[in-house]
C-alpha cells in the first residue's frame, strides 16, 4: 500500500509539446512576438535539420541570434553577454542543458539589473524575465521543464545556478529529430545524466508517490534505450530517451537529487568534465552502496544494471585517469570538495556521509 503524506505536491509549469517534426512548427507560437532572440548549440547550427527549422523561423522577425560555442555557462559569461538581449519579447534555446541555461540567465538578467553573481542560488524579490521556449537537443539535463539554472563561479570554481520558480520555460517543444544527429558519446553522457536524475529523484527523501511514478517510467525507458545508443539510434529509440529525460527532470525538480549530482559539480567546476559523465562515474558505486545497505529500488538490482549500462557505454566508473589527470593535487582538490558535500549527501535514502564517499573513491575510483 503507498502511503500518502498531507505534504505531497508536484509542479509542472511549461507548456511541452512533443514529436517528430516539432520544431518545424515554432514560428506556430512566435506570431505574437516583435523580437525574437535564438540561442543555439554550434554543433546544431551545422546540421541540416537545424537549416530546416531555421528557414521557417526566418519568416519571422529574428532580433537576434548567438550560436553558442562556449563550455558550460558561467556567471561571468553571462556579465558578458547580458546585454545582447535585453530587447527580445521572448528568447529560444536550442541545445543541450547549457544552451537552454544560458537562455534562461540571459532572459533573467534582461529583467534584473544586478550583476549576474549577485543572484547566485535562490534569489528572492526579483523581476520576471523574458519569455523562455526551450528545445532540447539532448536527452538528458531536463532543464526544458525545470526551473533551475546552473551556473559556474569561475574564480571559486563551484557550480551553483540562478534557481527562481520564475524561470520555468513558457514552452518545451520536445523534437527527437534532433537526436539523431548527436554525436554517441554525447548521447551517452547526457542519457546518463538523465539516469542519474531518475535514480536519485526516487529515492531521494523528499520523494512522494507522484514524484516516484514520473521516476520509475524514466528508468525504464532509459534503462531499456540507453544500451542501443553504440548500435542502434533510431527514431524511436530517440524518442524513449527524450520522454526519458523529461520524465526524469519533472521527477528531479519536484524531489531534489542527491549525492551523485553533487559529486559531479567537483568533477565539472575543477575539471571541465561535462555534468552527465560526471554523474555516471560515481551512480553505480552509490547506488550499490544504497543496495548493500538495504535499500530497494523499484526495478531489481539496480547496481547491477548500471554496471552492465556503464560497461557498455564505455562508462569509466573504475578508473577516473580516464577523464582527469589524477596527481596528488587533483587528488586534494577531489577530497576537499567532497567535504563541502554533506548537505546533499543528506538527501540520500540511507545515511551517507563524507568519509563513505571518500572511500569509494580511493577503493574504486582512483
């Protein structure tokens, strides 16, 4: 039997429209706006499916457009770029979490006049920002239906975000066409990252039964699809993972994650490790340690199966030489910031403290 507590409560605030083809019908909802900016990844800019959608947008006012070709977003980026549009009725973001990040802190900051740092974490008594439309071109961040905004502190090299219920996206068009042509080790590190969002958000301790059941549909369409990425992209194996990720992030935002998530913010902030391989290395050593101190996850042994899915997504869980250069300083930077991290391991269903991860990562990682 579920028990049901008098807290439990979900929230999904963007409009989400998804198919095949989708984006080819964005001009649809622009007709109301003057100017319009667009954010898009530089790898999408270059495909042919990009061209498509872009030569229907064109016969709307195109205010502004940034091809994004930077790494992940920082605060001091988003000083930079603020004013390039701070004009734009609504703004598009067309990539991965990054993209659709920046969109958002950009349309933030458009509002807010404040520099960009200054609104680090969860600010309060602030200005709506500019209309965002979100189109994801990966599967995995969900940060299309999310509110939140992650954004690094390049000089204190932490990963923190401009987090307001005023940033959810007024529209996610949802288009797995645009899977197709991404590149496999980014759909694996992205799907990954989504995996993570689904594992994490279900067991976290502010799950509840709604939570959990967007979780659990998100785990097994990305369990069941990820494997197929080496071999096997097709249409419909794009679609399992966009529907994927978005269930995932809707379960994420509405449960919060835990300590894999915040594991992979000292591996991206110090490092330069893209977020969704950095949560993969560490997910199946928690999850195992989860499994070995009695917790159960609602599809078997679910270490197991990370371990199998990590081994064939090339998934280096065992060895972190593969994606840093492990010496003795970077050592002490991994340890260090793992001493910031109890606050988020906390959430974890089972206690899980500094010196549990510190372990895992001298016996199973280095």
């Amino acid at each position: 039997m579920v028990e049901y507590k008098s807290s439990d409560d979900f929230c999904l605030k963007t409009h989400t429209v998804f198919g095949i083809k989708k984006a080819l019908e964005l001009n649809q909802h622009l007709k109301d706006y003057k100017n319009i900016g667009i954010i898009v990844d530089k790898h999408i800019e270059q495909t042919p499916y990009w061209h498509e959608v872009y030569a229907k947008l064109s016969t709307l006012h195109i205010h502004t457009i940034l091809v994004y070709d930077f790494n992940e977003p920082t605060y001091q980026l988003l000083e930079q770029q603020r004013k390039m549009f701070e004009k734009e009725d609504i703004i598009i973001g067309v990539g991965g979490g990054s993209v659709i990040d920046f969109a958002k802190g950009l349309a933030f900051l458009a509002h807010n006049p404040n520099p960009a740092i200054s609104y680090r974490g969860f600010p309060t008594n602030v200005n709506p920002p500019t209309p965002v439309i979100a189109v994801p071109t990966t599967a995995g961040s969900g940060s299309d239906v999310t509110f939140n905004a992650v954004f690094i502190d390049a000089p204190e090299k932490k990963k923190l975000g401009i987090n307001t219920k005023l940033n959810f996206p007024s529209l996610a068009v949802l288009d797995p066409t645009f899977l197709q042509s991404c590149p496999k080790n980014v759909l694996a590190s992205s799907g990954m990252d989504a995996l993570t969002h689904s594992i994490e958000a279900w067991g976290a301790k502010q799950s509840n039964p709604i939570t959990r059941a967007f979780s659990e549909s998100a785990m097994k369409l990305l369990i069941d699809n990820l494997p197929c990425i080496n071999t096997n992209t097709n249409i419909n194996v794009c679609s399992n993972l966009m529907f994927g990720a978005w269930l995932a992030g809707a379960g994420l935002m509405n449960s919060g994650s835990g300590p894999a998530g915040a594991f992979s913010y000292i591996l991206g902030a110090n490092f330069g490790v893209p977020h969704g391989l950095a949560t993969a290395v560490f997910l199946p050593h928690l999850v195992d340690f989860n499994e070995s101190h009695g917790f159960e996850y609602p599809l078997g042994r679910m270490a197991t199966t990370i371990y199998d899915i990590c081994n064939a997504l090339d998934i280096p869980y065992n060895d972190l030489s593969k994606i840093i250069t492990i010496n003795d300083v970077n050592k002490a930077i991994l340890m260090e910031g793992i001493d910031h991290l109890q606050a988020a391991f906390d959430q974890n269903p089972v206690p899980f403290t500094i010196s549990d991860a510190k372990k895992i990562i001298k016996e199973k990682m280095l």
